[in-house]
C-alpha cells in the first residue's frame, strides 16, 4: 500500500517488526544459556548408578565359545576360497572368449 504524503509503516521493518525480532533474539539467547551443562556428572550422570550384572563364564562355556568362533572362522575361509575361485574362473572364461 503506498499512501502520498505519507509512508506507510506496514510495508516498513519500523516499529513493531524490528522490536519483535528483537525479543525473539532475546528469547533465544536465554534458551541456550539455560541449555550449558555445568559439571561432568551432567555428561556422564553420577558414578556408580550404572551397574552390568554379567554371568561369570566356566571354563566349559568358553571352550564351547571357542569352539563356535572356530567352526565359523572355518566356514567363512570356505566361503572366501569358494568365491575367489569362481571369480577366477568367471575372469578366465572371459579372457578365453575374448581372445579367440
């Protein structure tokens, strides 16, 4: 809106737009000061409060661990020897065809 003579103070950033940013700059400043952790027991919380009940493990039960982790070591070294060797041969085939 244009008035003549006069200026119009709604197409402006005059008076109430200015001082409305303003307080909202205000309100979130005091936001984040509100937000700063003082001491190191707000990161990590208090010591002590936090306690695992973890099953104490015979000598049995880790041979039987022990023996799982080797019979999967076992079938992944298969899996890696089976798949090197199809891509060996996959390779060679197509130098074959490629050369003939």
């Amino acid at each position: 809106m244009l008035y003549i003579g006069r200026v119009n103070t709604d197409t402006t950033m005059a008076g109430g737009g200015i001082s409305g940013a303003i307080t909202s700059l205000k309100n979130n400043r005091n936001l984040l000061k509100k937000r700063r952790l003082r001491q190191k027991e707000d990161v990590y919380g208090i010591e002590g409060i936090t306690k695992l009940n973890l099953k104490e493990s015979t000598e049995q039960d880790m041979k039987i661990i022990r023996k799982k982790i080797k019979e999967y070591k076992r079938e992944e070294r298969g899996v890696l020897v089976l798949s090197i060797l199809v891509t060996l041969s996959i390779l060679y085939a197509v130098y074959v065809l490629l050369i003939v």
